[in-house]
C-alpha cells in the first residue's frame, strides 16, 4: 500500500504541474490584461504596473517564477483587491466553500444512498417509481435551476428560509440542497442498480437461509459491497460539488472562494484565477487519492490484490 500510494503522489505531482502549467499558458493567451478595464490608462501608468507586478518580463521567466511561487504555495498579490494577496482570498473564501460542500456531500450521500436502498428493496414497486423518477428529475435539472426553483418556493413563497446570504446555518440549506440535489439523483441510481446486483448473489440467498433478519442482511452483508461503485464516485463528486460551487456561490450571495474565483474572471484578475485552478487542482486530486484508498478499507479484496502486485 505504501509503494501505491508512493505511485499516485508522482502521478498527482505530474498532473499538478501540467495543470499549472496549461492554467498559465491559456492566460498569456487570454485577450486583454488586468488592467484593461481602467478608462483612459495612461501607458506610462500602466507600463509601471506591468513591471510591478512582473509582466513585462519574458514568458520563460515568468513561467519559471509562477511554478517557484506554487511550490512555496505563495500565488502572488490579487490585481483587483487592494492590499489582498491570493493567499488571503483562499484563506478567507475556502472556509466557506468547505462547510457547503461538505454540507452538500453529507446530504447527498445519505439520501442518494437511503433511496437507493429503498428502490433496490422494494424493485418494481411504487417506492422503487417513485424514488428513481425523482432522480431523474435530479439529474436533467441544472443546479442553477434548482436553486431558483428553491428560492422561490422555500424562500419567497412559503418563507421558510431565508433567500440568500451566508450569516446562519438556515442560510447553508438552501445552497447546500441546490448543489446536492444532481449528486444525490446519482448516487440513488448508482446505489439502486449495485443493490440489485448484490441481492442476486449467492451469498445473500445463504444469508437468507441461516435465518438472518432481513436488516442485517443489507446492512451487514449487502450495503458494504453495494457502496464500492458510490465511493467510486466520490471522486467525481468532489470535483462536481467544487465546480458546482461556483455558481451555487454567485446565486446565493456566498463569499466562499467559488464567489471569488468568479468575480476574478470578470475582473481579469490572473493571479486569483490561477491560484485558485491550482489549489482546487490539489483538493481533487488529493480526493481521488483518498478515495483509492477507501477501496482498500471497504474490500480487503483489493488491499490483497495490491500486495500481490507488489
């Protein structure tokens, strides 16, 4: 397991620097600059500000200086927000950001899971329609949608949270159900067909007839093998709850890093479009790694195989 994971952090390490370095060529290719949006910039002004800032340097330079900076894990002063580097933005923003993905992945999980075991259970019964034309319906719908489908009804119509802004925990559902609701429709489905598949195992009718209770059946013997496809995809799921964040974040009025990162883009402001790309880079690859690793611990299976190979 040790020499795996040695592996997988050399593999996260290549990714890592391919992705910062496609982050920092797409932005030199990027039309504009920083500053394009100030009106009537002199050129004396604005050829001081590219020098402070290091842009009138070579590109090979420049490159070299951005991959020292993420190394050290400093990216550098925010053009846009005066006396903030992005350091701070990442420091104040990721909080946030953290508590409404984890927010949302709890929730999807243990509904996504919960009604997957209730279709699977009673299959081809109205629980098992229901349940499934839900996920279906939790899937087609964008994020974006549902959170303007909840705001109005929850929020304006039956007032039962409040519509926006992040100042108490009833501001976190809203924008935490908004962003599960996809994920959740997924893992129902994935949880439902792995169920079934489970179920149908011999090992299960051997269950069945020992006399074993119908609870500890699924909990014991059927969830735990029926789960490997759902932590497979946490991964995924990770990477869909940060992206997703994003527009969560804007629609809500979130000052998580998602409402930054957005604003940097519209702002022109490199240095937090890049930081953030990188550091996101690094949570997601860091899930993945985490996740191989639950593989281990849910299926020894795959635990002895590795030991084999070694």
């Amino acid at each position: 397991m040790t020499k795996y994971i040695g592996k997988r952090l050399l593999y996260m390490i290549l990714s890592l620097w391919l992705i910062v370095t496609a982050t920092f060529f797409l932005m030199r290719i990027a039309p504009g600059n920083p500053f394009a949006s100030e009106k009537n910039l002199p050129p004396e002004i604005q050829a001081n500000l590219e020098a402070h800032y290091g842009m009138d340097q070579p590109w090979y330079k420049q490159y070299f200086d951005y991959l020292v900076n993420v190394v050290t894990w400093d990216f550098g002063p925010s053009f846009k927000y005066k006396s903030q580097s992005v350091n701070d933005l990442i420091s104040e923003g990721f909080p946030v950001s953290f508590v409404l993905g984890a927010e949302a992945i709890l929730i999807a999980l243990a509904f996504g899971v919960l009604f997957g075991v209730i279709a699977a259970l009673r299959q081809n019964k109205w629980q098992d329609y229901t349940t499934m034309a839900v996920a279906v319906l939790g899937i087609s719908v964008p994020s974006f949608i549902m959170a303007a489908f909840l705001q109005y009804f929850l929020a304006i119509k039956l007032q039962i949270f409040p519509v926006a802004r992040w100042e108490s925990f009833m501001h976190t559902i809203l924008p935490a159900l908004a962003l599960a609701a996809g994920p959740m429709a997924y893992i129902a489905r994935l949880t439902r067909s792995s169920m079934i598949e489970v179920l149908a195992n011999d090992y299960i009718k051997t269950a069945k007839a020992k006399g074993l209770s119908g609870g500890v059946i699924t909990v014991k013997h059927a969830m735990r093998n029926a789960l490997l496809p759902v932590v497979t995809y946490l991964g995924p799921l990770t990477a869909g709850v940060l992206t997703g964040s994003f527009v969560i974040e804007k629609i809500f009025g979130i000052p998580g890093l998602g409402f930054h990162f957005v604003t940097s883009i519209t702002n022109r402001d490199y240095t937090v479009i890049m930081g953030v790309t990188v550091f996101y880079s690094v949570l997601l690859l860091l899930a993945i790694l985490l996740v191989d690793i639950a593989y281990g611990i849910i299926d020894p299976r795959i635990k002895l195989a590795g030991k084999k190979g070694e």
